[in-house]
C-alpha cells in the first residue's frame, strides 16, 4: 500500500512538473497577444466601428486590462496546441459579456457573447498602431 502511494505520489509530482514546463514555455506565446489592438465590430463594411482591447498576460495564466473601454474580469490566458488564446469578463454595468479569443498569424480572431443582450458577435483585431 505505501509503495502504491509512494508510486501516485511521485507520478503526480511528474505531472505537476509537466504543467509547470508548460506554463514557463507559455510566455513566448503571450507576448505575441499581449498589447494593445483594435478589434472592428463593423456589422457593415461601409460604416466602419472599431474599439480598443488591451491584453496584459501574466505568467501565472492570468489576463488583465481592458475591451471595449470596460475593464476585464477573471480573465485567463493559455498557450496550448499550437496557439494562444484569452478568455475573460466585461460588464456594460448591466450584465456579463463573455469574450474568448485566439492570435491567428498577426491578428486576433473572437467572440463575445452578451448573455443580457441574447447576441452572439464574431470580431477580428490587428495590432493598435501606436
């Protein structure tokens, strides 16, 4: 018994290991997603309508800063299968909207659900020019 122990003891520790060996890799990945873009919310291409979105990812897999001029909540960031992607929070002051996004090349493809608006919405960014 102390043996089988001992073994799911240090296989945990392996896996732990792994996952820490993961998130030290990820940070490359974050700094190509990290900073400032501008996503286009355009529903006509005729009428432009763009916002700003500032990501700031944290070793630890955290994600803060800013979409849609409104601050992000409990985001999360992972660089996993060949790509980065975020997940977070905002609030309109009225109800939750839900965002994930991915880096694909050089600019940022995503979603943000509404829940109190009943409106899903598909977004790109590019990078801000500064």
């Amino acid at each position: 018994m102390r043996a089988m122990l001992a073994c799911v003891l240090i296989l945990g520790l392996g896996s732990c290991a792994t996952q820490a060996e993961v998130r030290a890799s990820a940070p490359s990945g974050a700094a190509t997603l990290e900073g400032a873009w501008t996503v286009d919310l355009s529903t006509d291409p005729n009428s432009p309508y763009t916002k700003p979105m500032v990501l700031n990812l944290a070793a630890d897999g955290t994600v803060t800063g800013s979409f849609y001029e409104s601050e992000i909540i409990g985001g999360r960031w992972r660089a996993d299968r060949g790509r980065t992607c975020v997940s977070f929070r905002t609030t309109d002051g009225v109800g939750p909207y839900h965002t994930a996004a991915c880096l694909v090349g050089d600019h940022v493809e995503g979603q943000t659900w509404a829940e109190q608006r009943g409106f899903l919405f598909n977004w790109n960014a590019v990078r801000a020019v500064s």
